[in-house]
C-alpha cells in the first residue's frame, strides 16, 4: 500500500526541502496567528514558489472570514484549504463556492461519538482528516498538539470521502497507526519538529522514510 504524507506546519526552506526532496505529497502552511507555526502569506507565498510540480500545497485556517481567507489566497496558490475550527457544513460550502479551492475539514475524535459528525461534514467537504480532541479543560491549539486518539475507532471503517490520519504521528508509532486504521494519507506536525514550530529536517527525513518503508 502506498501511504502519502502531508508535512503541515512548513515555515522555511530548510523543511520544505527535506519534505518534497523526502517524498511528501503534500505541504502544509498555517495560517493561526496564535499557533507556533503560523507564517505570514508573504512568507507562504515565497515558499509555495519552493513547491515542485507534483506536491500540493494546502492552507490551514481556523473558523477564518471571507476577508482573511481573501487575503491568504490572493497571495499564495492552493490546492486545498483545510478547515481546522468549528466550521459548519454550511460554512464549509460557503467556502468552496467563495473560492473555488477543494477543502478539508478536520474532525476533532475523542470518542465513536465524534465520528458521526464525520459523515455529516462529508456531504460538503472534498475530504477528511481525523485529528485527535484535546482532553477537557486543558488549553490547546486546534491542531499540531502531539496527542493521538483511539486510532482503533477507525479501524474498518469506510468513508465516502478521501481522509487524512493526524494527531500524535511519530515515525516511531506510524506503523502501528496505519495498521490499525488502514490509513492511506497521513498528516504529520508537531511529530518531525525538535521544538514547538520549529520542523527538523532530519524527523522530516525519518518520518517520510518509515512510511515509504510501509
């Protein structure tokens, strides 16, 4: 099986590097400013130009407005732009028919609960990811906390849409994660960063080496 992998978080050439040389399929760029790993959209837009033919570049947002979502991508080219808030299936409609850009809603798993909204979000959105829900009263960003779910939730389950596996991934435990899930598109973060925001290019390396060896 062929797993392909979204390196998210990206902030500087050095990573991006190590990510489309290591063979990602994807690029992430945030875009919450409260996040360690946010990059402004000029910053975004000079790396974008770093992304070969062949890796798709996706913008991360967090319940944005029309406003702000137009000032990021009139700036930096999408392929995808991933919703990692409270977005509705309304919004997320509102955002596909305002920019014409595929999306991907995150869903937040915490329990078998959680995945019936999946089914819900995916009569809108082109794709899925499944990301772990921080535990009650503890502060947390939307994404990127390093925290896995029961990934045994997922296990033979079938969705009408593509989907992501995101939250705690590790080259360590990314085996285990895909063998569980049957995962076929991972999103890694806070997995290949030596300090919060900061990617190094060698877990980069790693990572995408473990997965190519599935």
């Amino acid at each position: 099986m062929t797993v392909s992998v979204k390196i998210c978080g990206l902030s500087e050439p050095q990573s991006l590097h190590a990510a489309v040389t290591g063979g990602a399929r994807y690029v992430g760029f945030v875009f919450y400013p409260a996040s360690p790993r946010y990059v402004s959209p000029a910053m975004a837009a000079e790396l974008a130009r770093l992304v070969p033919t062949g890796v798709r570049t996706v913008g991360l947002f967090v319940d944005p407005d029309d406003d702000f979502l137009e000032h990021v991508v009139s700036q930096v080219p999408f392929d995808l732009i991933q919703l990692h808030g409270k977005e509705t299936p309304r919004r997320i409609a509102e955002v596909k028919a305002a920019f014409s850009i595929p999306v991907m809603k995150a869903i937040k798993v915490g329990g078998p609960e959680d995945l019936a909204h999946a089914l819900e979000v995916a009569e809108v959105a082109d794709r899925l990811l499944f990301d772990a829900k921080p535990p009650a009263k503890v502060t947390a960003l939307p994404g990127g906390n390093g925290i896995a779910f029961d990934w045994s939730l997922l296990a033979g389950r079938r969705w009408p849409r593509p989907w992501m596996l995101s939250g705690g991934l590790k080259a360590d435990n990314v085996a285990d994660a895909v063998a569980t899930t049957g995962a076929e598109a991972l999103d890694v973060s806070s997995g290949v960063e030596d300090r919060p925001g900061h990617k190094d290019p060698a877990l980069v390396r790693a990572f995408l080496d473990t997965v190519a060896g599935l």
